[in-house]
C-alpha cells in the first residue's frame, strides 16, 4: 500500500483517502486466521503512518453482518 500512496505522491496527487474492507490483522489465530492488530485503534493513527489524508475499514460488526451467511471461519472476530 505505502509504495501505491508514494507512487500517487509522486505524480502529484494531492489528497489520498485509503479505503480497506478489513481493519488491520497480524498473526495467525488457532483457526489459521488472523488476529486484530489493536497497535492502531483509530482511523487517524492509520492515516498518520500510511501518510494519508484519511483512511477508513469496515468495523467487525459490519464484516460480521457482511458473512454472517457464508462458511467462512469468523472465530478470531467473534473474540473482539
């Protein structure tokens, strides 16, 4: 992502406003899947260290409503 926001830099776009289905993960849950990463809690925290304008994800709630009807494993999320 950082090397698509320098390249958008580069040729002179002057706001970048980051959009992501999935708040930030990291590690791997018993499940194989990943954990929530709580270092970065808030939207501007992200902008902060992506070096955006602004960034904004799904909360777990939403992702929860979202596949609540699919057969993905959603146990790591069901724990926040």
């Amino acid at each position: 992502m950082k090397i698509a926001i320098n390249t958008l830099k580069k040729y002179g776009v002057k706001k970048i406003f980051v959009r992501t289905l999935l708040p930030p993960y990291v590690n791997t849950c018993p499940y194989s899947i990943v954990r929530y990463n709580p270092v970065f809690n808030y939207n501007q925290d992200i902008a902060e260290h992506f070096g955006v304008d602004g960034y904004s994800c799904l909360t777990v709630e939403e992702i929860l409503s979202i596949i609540k009807s699919t057969p993905l494993c959603v146990e790591c999320m069901k724990t926040l």
